[in-house]
C-alpha cells in the first residue's frame, strides 16, 4: 500500500484509528439511543412506546435497503471527501431530530440519519484497516468496536440521563455537536483514501458462491433479530416487569454497556486462537441471556450479572461475524461490509417490529422467550458454520 494513501506516522495512523472509533461511538449511540428515550419520546408526543420503538424498524430498515446501493453508486469516490459528506448529512439530520415539531418529523430526521449510517458502515471497517500501522489490523478492527461498546456504556446511559434531566431533544443535540467535531478532525487528519478493493455488482455473483459467508449472513439476520426483539424493548421491561426504578434501570445500562469492553477484550484475546469457537461462544451466550430474563427479572443481583454476559455476547457475537466477513470477502470488503451493514439492520428492524408485535398481542414480559428461541436456532446455524471446511479463507 502506498503512501500516498496512509498517514505519514504512526502517531497520525492511531490518531486516524481512534477518530474512526469515535466516529463509530456516536454512529451507535444515535442508533440505539431511543432504545433508552422510548417512554419519554412517547410521552412528548402522547404516543405509546410501542409505537415509538417503531421508529427503531424503519431507521434499521432504511439502513438495511440503502446499504448496499449506495456503497455502490459511491464505490468510486475518495474516501476522506464521501466522509466528509456523509458526516454533513448525519448533523443536519440530527438538527431536525431536535427541532422535530411532531413525531412524523422525527421520523424523517431518522431516515436521514439513517442513509448515512447505511454509507458509513459500509466503508468503515475497511478504512480502519487501511490506517491502521502495518501488523495492528485486528487492533484496530477491535478499537473500532471499542467505539461500539462505548455507545453502550456510555451513550445510551448518559443519552437518558441527559433526556431525564433536560429533555431527550438535548440528546441528539448533543450528538450534533460531538459529530461535527469527529468530522472537523478526520477532514483534518485523514490521509487522501482512493476506493480500494471496494467491489462492484460484479462482485455479488462472486460473493454468492461462497458458502461459508452466505451463512454468515445467514446466521446475522437470526441473531440479531433474536437481539433485538428483546433488546429493543429493555427500557419498559426493566421498569414494568423487573420493577427497577430509573436509576436502576440505567445502571443495568450501564453494566450491559461496560461488558461490551470486556467482550472486545475477549474477543482480542483468543479470537486468533480459537477462530471456530468464538461465534458459537457468543452465540449460546446470547442466547441463555435472553432465555433468562423473565427468570432472572425479579432478582436485582442475577438481572444485573444477566446483562453483563447479555452485553459480553452480543459485542463478541458481532465482531465475531465481522471479522469472518472480511475473512471470507478480502476481495471485496466495502460490498461485502455493506450487505453485512444492511443485513444486520434487517435484523434490527425485524427483531424491533417482532418485539413490537409480541409485546402488543402477548405481553412484554414473552420478549425474552421468543428471543432466545431464535437464538438457539442461531447456535445450531453457528455449529455447522463452524465445521464448514471453507470456513476460513486462506
């Protein structure tokens, strides 16, 4: 790699790495953070939180539908310039979120938000590499989802208490000004980065006939639905079924939020060593959190040890299935990222829309259930994953 196309030092490169990680912090955050704000977006609008985590479905599905596209119709822009862009995008949509004068509007502040989430997880994980210093790829693949577990322990948690304390328009306000000071130090710092290895709709047909990664994606439209039926509507089942206070409820944030570093950790740690185990690991974990919360849901101690291994699993799951999607599509990582992107945003939306609809018709308390019984479909999908001999792209 030339260069032409890196920053000069290895000073600068990390400097790189770590704005992208914080790039990709405020990225999650403003994604999940109505997680977090759906009883008082609700009641600012005198509708319910059901229909506000509505919201949560069509930003994932936008998100899901344009992904792939708009990678596509970019693929040939430098990449400093299409940041740049999308992070102009991202701010002012985050502008009309906090001057939204009604529920329709905030709806369509959402999906602008949302095209640019779709635009910037379908190149990210590729950029990051190629800033990374030569031999520290994975590092900074695992700082990047540093930046993801951040969104967790920190932005979802102070999301709410900001939305508490000061209303939640302030929440996204606050997103604004943090996003416009990321955008202001990547166009600063960022090295000139022509497309590389971006693919093109060529490229589909090749993607297709490898298995391993049509299971990859596969196993994440599962998982991740499975997610996030429960995960989308933790806020009101912590507070109506466990019967924690406020407070309490964003402490469990927070613990959920804070394993995600030690998930990234772990993933770190053993993922070179182990590489077949890490995604049925993360799989079955996932799956016994979720199996677990109505049990576990009156029982202060074992809801919070609860979402310690819930938020262990799902950063470990992700980075898991990322890492193998880069793996298995080295040749053409933003097309195979954006499919990745989108389809864990169908996840998203379908486990969001799910949640909705059992929470509706058979009660919030069954989130869980229905949850984890997806999950267990998603382990036996990850064990045959696993043993595929194609599993593992030399």
């Amino acid at each position: 790699m030339s260069t032409a196309t890196q920053p000069r030092s290895t000073a600068q490169q990390w400097l790189c790495v770590i704005t992208l990680a914080c790039a990709a912090f405020i990225f999650n955050t403003t994604e999940f953070i109505p997680v977090a704000l759906l009883s008082d977006i609700g009641h600012s609008f005198a509708i319910s939180a059901t229909q506000v985590g509505l919201m949560l479905t069509i930003y994932a599905w936008v998100v899901a539908l344009l992904s792939l596209p708009i990678m596509l119709l970019t693929k040939n822009i430098e990449r400093r310039l299409l940041l740049i862009i999308l992070f102009s995008v991202f701010i002012l949509s985050h502008v009309l979120s906090y001057f939204a004068w009604n529920f329709s509007i905030l709806v369509l502040s959402r999906i602008g938000i949302a095209v640019a989430h779709a635009l910037f997880w379908s190149i990210t994980a590729s950029l990051v590499i190629r800033v990374a210093p030569q031999g520290k790829e994975f590092q900074a693949l695992g700082l990047l989802s540093t930046g993801t577990a951040m969104a967790m322990v920190l932005g979802i948690p102070l999301g709410r208490v900001i939305g508490e304390s000061y209303g939640w328009r302030n929440s996204f306000g606050l997103i604004a000004i943090l996003a416009t000071l990321v955008c202001l130090i990547l166009a600063k710092t960022l090295p000139r980065l022509p497309s590389l290895n971006s693919g093109s709709f060529s490229s589909l047909k090749t993607l297709i006939r490898r298995p391993s990664l049509m299971l990859v994606f596969a196993l994440t439209v599962i998982v991740i639905s499975a997610q996030f039926t429960a995960y989308s509507y933790i806020e009101p089942f912590a507070l109506k079924v466990a019967q924690l206070s406020s407070s309490q409820t964003t402490t469990w944030l927070l613990i959920y939020g804070g394993a995600g570093f030690l998930g990234s950790y772990l993933f770190g740690k053993f993922a070179p060593r182990f590489p077949k185990l890490m995604i049925p690991l993360f799989t079955l974990g996932l799956g016994l959190s979720m199996l677990l919360l109505l049990p576990l849901a009156l029982h202060l101690f074992g809801f919070n040890a609860l979402s310690l291994l819930w938020g262990i699993s799902i950063i470990g799951f992700s980075l898991a299935l990322q890492a193998r999607t880069l793996n298995l599509a080295a040749d053409a990582t933003d097309v195979a990222m954006a499919i990745y992107s989108g389809l864990y945003n169908v996840g998203i939306g379908g486990g969001a829309l799910l949640g909705s609809i059992i929470t509706a018709q058979v009660g919030l308390y069954s989130i869980g259930w229905i949850g984890g019984l997806l999950a267990t479909l998603g382990l036996l999908l990850s064990l045959y994953l696993v043993r595929r001999a194609d599993f593992i792209r030399i």
